[in-house]
C-alpha cells in the first residue's frame, strides 16, 4: 500500500476496484463518470445511494465499486467523492484492488468544506490511474455537484444515513471565509477562498509558494525558484486541471529519465573502478573486456529511459495538441481556434510554455487559475523590454471571465506599456498613471474600495463582484512610495472581493529588506523574463525553464486578442 499526497498517481492494474473512506459523522460516499472537460454527460453520470449504479460503477453498502472495462468508452476519468450534511473533519480515502488496499489519502479539511473529491481514476495512454486529490466545496454536494455539470433538479438532499466507516471528531467550521468557492485542502501552495485551484522552485513562479489550483489536485502554484512547502493546495480545475494533469505527467517523466542516467553513470563509475581496481590485471583483455561490458550495461540503461521518454513526450504532445484545440481562448496558443470565436470562460490563464531542452523538445504549457489568487510579477529591469509579455496576460485575463465588464488601471511611469495603450483604450479605468505623484490616489481609490467589501462581507452583505478589474503597476518599485507598497499588498490580500488581478512589472531579482516590500515579492508568483532561469516543479522539484508567451506585434492583432473590436 502507498500513502498518497495530493496531486500523486499511481498506475492501477486491477480491472475491478472499491473506494472507501473513513471520518467523523454521517456521509455519502458517490462517483460522478465525467469526460476529458470533467464534467457529466448527464444526470445518469452521477452515482450515489439514491441512483446506485451506472455502467462500470455502483454503490454498494458503505463503499463505491468500480468494473473499469465496463465504464462508458468516451468517460475520461471517475471522480470519487464524500458529503455530508455537516463540515467534515479529517477523511482518510483508500482504493482498494483485488480485496487489498492499494493506496490511502488523508484529506485535512481547513475552510468548512462538507463535500470532497478524494480520488480520480482517470484513463491515460490505454490504461487507468488512480490520482489523489482532495478538492473541497464548502458549499456542500450542491456545490460540487453544480460544478461537474450534474443538473441540479437531480441532486440528492444531504445524507441521512452512515455512508461510510467513520472515525475521530471533526473541527467546527473555521472562521476564515471561503467565499462559497471550492477550496482544496492538502496540495502545495494554494489558499482558501478560491481555487488555488490548485494545482510551484518559485514553485513554479513564485519565490514563496507552488501555484496550482487548489482543488487539491494539481500542483499548486508550482513554479517557483524555492521548491514548494508542503501540504499546500493546488492548481486545478477544468481546463486548468486536464493542463496541470499534463504538467504532472511530464514532470514525472523527466524524473524517471534523470533518475535512470544518474543511476546508469553511478553504476558505470563503480563497474569501471573495479575493473582497473587491482593494478596486476588492469591493462589486461579481462579488463577491457570488463569496462566494455560497463560501458554497454550504461548505454543499453540510458537507452532504454530515452526511448521511454520520448514515447511518453509524444503522447503528452499529441494531448497537448488536442488539449489547445478545445481550450477556452485564455488557456489556448494563439493559433487555437478559440481566439477566432466567442469567448467562453475559463478557470486559468495560459502564461508560457515549460521545456527543458537536455531532456527533449517537448514543451508543457504553464497554466495558473483565475481569478489570480496571487499577484504576478514579471521580473525585468526594462518594462518596454517586456511589454509584449504583459500585453498576453492581458488578453488572457481578458479572455477568462467575458461576462463581465472589464476596467484596466494601468501604471507605466517610464512609458515602456504606451503601445499597449491605444489598445487598451476602451477597457481603461481611467488616465494611464505616468507621474508617480498619481500612483498613492489610484492605489487608494482601490484599496479603500477592498475594504469596503471586506466589512460587507464580514457583515454577512457582501455582493459578488460586478466587473473584473485589472491593476498593472508598471516600473515597480521605483517612483512607489512605502504607502503605495502597502496598499498593493492589501489589494494582494483583499483584492479578489472587488474581483481583481494584480500585475506587477519590475525588478524581482533585487534583495529587499524586511519589510512590506520583502513580503509582497515573497508573495508574488515571478515570472523571469532572463533565459536561463531556473523553476522547478512541485512534485519532483526538478527544472524547468519558461519561455513567456508574448502579444502579437501587429496592431490588428494586438486588438483582435484584447477583445476590443
């Protein structure tokens, strides 16, 4: 049996398996069948005690049984769940195959959550695999349910009735809010409040923590230059889940090919020290046979772990290359057929692409959810330098929520963003901010407007944000004051309650002292701009680099990927 931390797979080899889980009270434990978007077909996709059974998958006593040659051909992946009528306490999942438990997953609610996806058994390249995920809903079945597509005219009250083993006593619901969005205990770098959707060394864009999506299941905020802390949330959702899924598998491929070349030259290193070892047979044929046979033993290993590699890079490409041509335009390549249609909504925004060229040509894209649940801070010395690089997570935060109205606040003392300017013209918020005695009344205006929704909402009025507002804060941090640095980190803390992304432009290299600028370039997700720096993903910690993706020169272009004609 293997203990599971959240966003791991292992291969499943039985045909027939049984999930189970373990807490504190009465539940209901049920399956949800869902494609590649992980969402049902309908209403005969979802399995629970009221609707026991559907092809493949059945509920039967305390536990859900799955007969995984029979489960709907065109099904993607069998999402395995717990609710209840009452916040959930610590819930210990297991899978179990050919009577044995195969693997086990401690899921610690933190945020009120009373429904939890626990695992995933999802097909991959021919074969099923089991991933631990732990993604809450605070909002209960309901939430979750609503969330995969099941029509809400079919969703079953909360249990009545012990669904499950149950074990132990559960905390009270905490204080904290969860603003009615999924949370998802137990992955790297995520928070509650939002998906961190999770799913990273700056974990993969940030020096503090990962960025996957928080639903417990993909890497958390992965990217980063330090590697992530664990137990944190992860990056995930639909789109961003099937990307962060990718991301994952890629990642352990390449760990399995380093593995096998350090394991093939340690060997060789030895096997050739003993073959010269004893100085009266050294120069002998024995010995040169010795270290030819070395040599092949090393050469045949490392072949081998190319050869799995590339196979498994070309299948990661070709769902890739599908992936891109479904994703909604935030999550797509330029050359996606989405961009040329109606924007549709999206749970995370493409930022790059992920590659590592001494392992191969496959390129991962680098996706992270929205709305942001950290600041992005493009690291460079020259803000004109990367302009084009602020300009695609423009369009891409654009993109993401197209029923809402959009309002830029952009920041650009040294006029390095003036061509994305008349672009951007009919989503400003007000004058572009080019003196930096503006900066303090603008940054203000927001803050003031967080805290206002604060209170509201600690007051039980609190109304969902009506637009998506969009800060960039160019030429960061000359010409800001302290003031204005601590107001960018109470945006950073409160921002998402106005609906607001935070872009900061600037020098992320530099070594600041403590203080309220030290801890918000800790908190921020980096983007380096310079080749050659290093991110290291969340479940291997091994390095990758980001090649950014950059807005269009063309002005046509430039407009048609702002939505703004």
């Amino acid at each position: 049996m293997i203990h599971l931390k959240a966003g791991q797979n292992t291969a499943l080899t039985a045909d027939a398996v049984r999930f189970t889980a373990q807490t504190t009270g009465t539940v209901e434990l049920g399956a949800l069948v869902v494609g590649e978007d992980l969402r049902v077909r309908d209403a005969h996709d979802h399995v629970c005690a009221s609707r026991p059974s559907a092809p493949g998958v059945s509920v039967i006593g305390g536990a859900v049984e799955l007969a995984l040659p029979q489960v709907r051909s065109d099904a993607g992946a069998v999402l395995l769940y717990v609710a209840a009528g009452h916040v959930l306490g610590s819930v210990t999942a297991a899978l179990f195959e050919n009577g044995s438990v195969t693997a086990e997953f401690v899921i610690s609610p933190t945020a009120g959550e009373s429904a939890l996806i626990c695992l995933e058994v999802y097909r991959r390249g021919g074969a099923w695999k089991l991933r631990a995920l732990g993604q809450g809903y605070a909002g209960g079945s309901a939430q979750l349910l609503t969330a995969h597509g099941v029509p809400a005219s079919t969703h079953p009250g909360p249990p009545t009735h012990a669904g499950a083993p149950t074990h132990g006593s559960h905390p009270s619901a905490p204080d904290a809010p969860t603003h009615g969005t999924p949370t998802y205990p137990g992955y790297p770098g995520g928070q509650s409040g939002g998906p961190t959707q999770s799913g990273a060394p700056t974990q993969f864009g940030a020096s503090s923590y990962p960025g996957g999506p928080t639903q417990s299941g993909a890497p958390t905020e992965a990217f980063g230059q330090v590697p992530p802390a664990p137990g944190a949330p992860l990056e995930v959702g639909h789109g961003l889940q099937r990307m962060w899924m990718i991301f994952e598998d890629a990642a352990r491929s390449a760990a399995a090919l380093l593995s096998a070349r350090d394991y093939a030259a340690t060997r060789l290193d030895q096997e050739l020290s003993e073959a010269v070892s004893n100085p009266a047979t050294r120069n002998t044929p024995a010995a040169d046979a010795a270290r030819t046979v070395a040599q092949r033993r090393h050469d045949d290993l490392v072949g081998i772990a190319d050869a799995d590699h590339r196979r498994d890079s070309d299948q990661l490409g070709r769902e890739i290359a599908e992936a891109d041509a479904v994703m909604p335009a935030a999550l797509a390549s330029w050359l996606a057929p989405s961009w040329t249609t109606r924007a549709e909504p999206s749970d995370g925004i493409r930022l790059g692409e992920l590659y590592a060229s001494e392992r191969g040509e496959l390129r991962v894209p680098y996706c992270v959810p929205v709305p942001l649940n950290r600041p992005l801070w493009v690291d460079t010395e020259s803000t004109a330098a990367a302009s084009r690089v602020v300009g695609a997570l423009l369009a891409r935060l654009v993109a993401a929520l197209p029923d809402k109205p959009i309002r830029v606040d952009l920041i650009d003392l040294t006029a390095g963003l003036r061509g994305l300017a008349t672009p951007l013209a009919p989503l400003l918020a007000g004058p572009v901010i080019t003196d930096h005695g503006d900066i303090s009344a603008r940054l203000r205006e927001l803050a003031t407007a967080a805290e206002l929704a604060e209170i509201a909402y600690q007051s039980g009025q609190a109304v969902p944000p009506t637009e998506h507002r969009i800060l960039v804060a160019a030429d960061f941090p000359h010409g800001y004051q302290t003031e204005d640095v601590v107001r960018l980190g109470q945006l950073m803390v409160r921002g998402d309650l106005i609906g607001l992304s935070l872009i900061i432009v600037g020098s992320g290299t530099t070594e600041f002292a403590d203080g309220p600028l030290a801890l918000l370039a800790q908190s921020c997700r980096h983007l380096p701009t310079l080749p050659g720096t290093p991110l290291f993903d969340p479940w291997t910690g091994n390095a990758w680099e980001l090649d950014l993706d950059m807005l269009p020169a063309e002005p046509e272009l430039q407009a048609r990927y702002l939505r703004t004609q």
